[in-house]
C-alpha cells in the first residue's frame, strides 16, 4: 500500500459522493447527468490533444531517411528469402516426421 494518501482521498470523495446522494438526491443525479455530458467528453478532448501535442513534438524529433534500394540491397533480400523458405521447409520436414534427404529421421 505504496499510495495510502491517494486511497483515503478516494474513500473520502466517495463517502461524500454517496452522503450527497442521500442528503440531495435530485442534484446529486444532475451532477451526474452534467459530469457524462460534459465533464468526460471535455476530458476525453483535451487528453486527445495532449496525445497529439507529444505526437508531434516527437515527430520533430525524429530522423526519415529515404534512400531507393540498389541492387546489392536486392540480392541481400533475395537470399534471404531463400534462406528463409528453406528454414521453413527443413522445419516442416522436421515437424512432420519425414526423413531428411532419404535419412530416417
């Protein structure tokens, strides 16, 4: 309980949330109306603008680099590819109890 402070303030608005529901039912329902007309949505805007504002402080931020692939960074893939769908058919052939290559496996 790292944050007692913050659960005793919560305990606190809540019992006062429930005493005023009680002591003042019809206000204590338009607060409530208030609160999901307009208190929430306004929340939900500005936390939407803030995620916006870090968005595009960090875009600033950041380093694009745009260069076209030459033909060395071609064959790279493609052998990689090969590599790749050669890993998966040895697995495969391992996976599926097949011999490898006419070894029983």
């Amino acid at each position: 309980m790292d944050k007692w402070a913050k659960y005793i303030a919560a305990a606190a608005v809540a019992g006062a949330v429930m005493g005023a529901a009680y002591y003042y039912p019809a206000q204590t329902f338009i607060a409530f109306v208030m609160g999901w007309m307009f208190l929430i949505p306004a929340t939900f805007i500005v936390y939407l603008v803030y995620g916006m504002w870090v968005y595009s402080r960090d875009l600033r931020r950041t380093i694009i680099v745009k260069m076209k692939p030459s033909e060395a960074i071609r064959t790279l893939a493609r052998k990689e590819a090969a590599i790749k769908k050669e890993k998966e058919i040895l697995y495969e052939e391992l996976k599926g109890g097949r011999s490898l290559h006419g070894f029983i496996a």
